[in-house]
C-alpha cells in the first residue's frame, strides 16, 4: 500500500517542487472523524497543482481547502536545503507557525496534493485543545513583526497579518512570563499599552 509520503515524494519529483502538502481528515478526543475535501469537486480538482511561492502565500488568506493545510509542518515534505538557514525554534510552541511561511518564502516551487490519506489525530489534552491559548509564545512577537515587515517588502498585503499581531500582543502580554522570557513579555506588556492608548 502506498503511503502518504511516498505520494508526497513522487509529487515533489514530479513538479521539480521543494515542498509537497496533502491533505488530511481529522479525528476528535471523542472518536468522531471529520473528511474535507472531495476529489470529484472540480473546483479543488483546480487546487491539486504547483505554486509558485507567492500563489502559495496568497492562498493562506483563499477560501479554499488549502487554507487548512498551510501552518502545519506535518503531512508535508521539504527539502533538505530549505533548511539551510531555517530551523525550527527549540523552546517555543506553535513552533510549525513560527516557521512554515519561511520555507514556503524559500522555495522554488509548492505542490498541493488533494489527497486525504492523513488522519490528524486530537488528543483531549493537546495545545490545539486548550482552553487557554496564550501559552507564553513570546517568539511570537518577532515572528509576526518579521512577516509583516517582509511581507510589505515582497509586495504580499499583510494586512490579515496585522489583525492577528494585536491579539498576538495582547495573549502575550496577559500571560505568565517563564524564566527567560521577561524581557519579551515587558516588550509585549509595552506594545499592548500602546495600540490600547492609540486604538479608537
């Protein structure tokens, strides 16, 4: 039987892509499985392509399927030499968020694999199931603040990108700060000060 990935490699070789993506179905603490794509709909039949990396940026904001399968790092291949330069942070969660969209940048070509043979796996007590979701990511901060700024640079509208920042800034700011990581969550605290004065 073949596999996910094996799929995934014969895409990447295929397209002369450094990324390949597939799509996944879900299962819940409680067993249920969730199916989101249909391989007979024509309109995601369009989607099982390559992109360039700009198409592949614009559509995180499409509302497509695709949009489900751009942060995560898994149910994906990268080459090697993407990593050159990019490494996943070491001591921060949503570390797949932190990173994803610079590999993405990095690449010649993204292949998008229609394709459900994945299953996401929810476990009750996991970071997606937590009732409180500012789980100190300070990284965060930075994170966005670069991606807006290159975004701008590279003529992608950031301006989803900027919705997000203030609540990033703001989950920040009200959490607990962890040893380290003081200096981030005053700068966070400041930020937060700020648009709050500036906001109308």
């Amino acid at each position: 039987m073949t596999t996910t990935y094996e799929h995934l490699c014969q895409r990447l070789q295929e397209d002369h892509s450094d990324i390949a993506c597939a799509h996944f179905f879900r299962q819940d603490p409680q067993g249920t499985y969730y199916f989101y794509i249909t391989k007979q709909d024509r309109d995601q039949q369009k989607l099982n392509r390559a992109y360039s990396p700009l198409e592949w940026a614009k559509m995180e904001t499409n509302d497509t399927v695709i949009k489900q399968v751009f942060y995560q790092a898994w149910g994906k291949l990268f080459k090697r030499e993407l990593f050159d330069n990019i490494e996943f942070p070491r001591e921060s969660l949503g570390e797949d968020n932190l990173t994803t969209w610079k590999l993405y940048l990095s690449a010649h070509k993204i292949s998008y694999l229609l394709a459900d043979e994945y299953c996401w796996s929810i476990r009750e007590n996991s970071l997606t199931q937590a009732d409180d979701k500012s789980y100190t990511s300070y990284n965060n901060i930075q994170a966005m603040s670069d991606r807006i700024q290159l975004y701008a640079t590279i003529g992608l509208s950031p301006a989803f990108l900027a919705q997000d920042w203030p609540n990033w800034i703001k989950r920040i700011s009200t959490g607990n700060p962890q040893r380290g990581e003081l200096y981030n969550y005053q700068r966070a605290s400041y930020l937060e000060r700020i648009l709050q004065k500036y906001q109308h």
